[in-house]
C-alpha cells in the first residue's frame, strides 16, 4: 500500500471522526420542550440510567492526567506498529492467505486474509485516534489472537516466534478493558452524553412536580 493511499485512510477517518463527533453531540442536545416519551412512560429507571453513566465515565473518562496519557501513549504505540502489518497483508492477499490462513483449515483462506488485513487497518486508525476505541482494540485482539494460535500450531511454544504477538495481544487487550482516556475523539462524545442524560434527569420536564390541589367553596345561605 502506497503512502498516499495511507495518507488518503488517514484523512478519512479523522474527517469521519469529526463527523461522528459533531452528529453525536448534535443529538445528544436537549430537547427545547422537555418532553422525553420514553422517561414519562417510565421504561428508563433513573438508577439503572445512573449506573450506566457512572460506568461509561469510569471507561471513557479515568481520573488522573498521568492514566490518559499512558493510554494515549499505548494506544499510538500499538497503533501505528501495527499499521504495516495490515499493509503487508492486502498488498498481497493470496500470498498471506498460501502461507498463514491455509495452515488453519479455514475455509475461504483468501476471505479470511482480507479480513485480516483490513482488521489489523481500520483497528489501528481507531486506536490511533481514539475514536470507536473498543471496536478497534477487539479487531486487533481477534487477530492476534488467532496468530497466536497459529504461530503455536506450526512452530509450538517457540518465545522468539511468539514475543511480538503476545506483546500487540497484551496491549490491545488493555486498551479493551480499560478504555481509550480522556485524550481521545471518544471522550468528549460520551462526555456529551453524560452530561445530557444527567442534565434530563436533574432537571424536572414541564408538568412534572406538579400535585393536585383541593379548594373548599363555603356556600352562602342568605343569597339563597
């Protein structure tokens, strides 16, 4: 894959990124009225709404400036080592799929190999942008994990074989399990929608809070 091919992916996805960014934040926008069908239905309990936002902020958002930036720094590490490895792979497919894929009885080898390449791709532009970072961090996991596999079946437990792919299987796991930080495109979105959601439920809609009230009317007998 040439450089400008690199190049055009890379801005592709940061424009994507942004889009993504900007809609989001854009639909999370409170309503002017107020009015949300399904919190007045009451299918949405307030605590299970809680527990949500308080796990998506402990995943998206970490306390401590020195964990974001340890992420950041994972996350660019992984990302870009593994760039040419997708590269390497659909600059020739059949050859990856002849040489790897054919000694895992996979059917389909050459499907399997693009979907290796593009894997290893589209996961490490996710990484390194921080955007959809889950997604991108199983795709490289996945793939690591069947070359790990691989690499055992052929040439079993050899450590000089199998110490990169453990090292990219190690990193894009902790980056699965512990989210992206704070300098990512993923968390100023879910911190939109945190914010939202905790601003709706704060703040009561209108009718709501309002009770009933009974007046007594005294009749009086001298009109009568």
């Amino acid at each position: 894959m040439t450089t400008p091919l690199v190049l055009e992916l890379f801005a592709g996805f940061l424009a994507a990124g942004m889009a993504l960014w900007f809609v989001l934040l854009s639909r999370s926008a409170k309503p002017e009225d107020g009015y949300d069908p399904l919190r007045s239905r009451g299918s949405v309990p307030p605590l299970r709404e809680g527990r949500v936002s308080r796990l998506l902020a402990g995943y998206f958002l970490p306390a401590g400036r020195l964990r974001s930036i340890g992420l950041l720094l994972l996350r660019l590490t992984i990302g870009v080592m593994m760039i040419h490895h997708g590269q390497e792979k659909l600059a020739d497919p059949q050859q990856f799929a002849d040489t790897y894929v054919a000694s895992l009885h996979l059917p389909f080898p050459l499907f399997f190999a693009y979907a290796a390449g593009f894997s290893e791709l589209i996961g490490s532009w996710l990484l390194i942008l921080g955007l959809l970072t889950p997604l991108g961090a199983l795709a490289i996991t996945g793939t690591m994990t069947v070359a790990a596999y691989q690499h055992i079946l052929t040439a079993g437990l050899n450590i000089y074989v199998l110490e990169l792919v453990v090292l990219y299987l190690g990193g894009s796991l902790a980056l699965l399990l512990l989210g992206p930080g704070k300098l990512s495109f993923d968390a100023p979105i879910v911190a939109g929608l945190i914010g939202t959601a905790e601003t709706e439920r704060s703040e009561p809609s209108m009718g709501e809070g309002l009770k009933p009230a009974f007046v007594t009317v005294r009749r009086d007998r001298a009109s009568t």
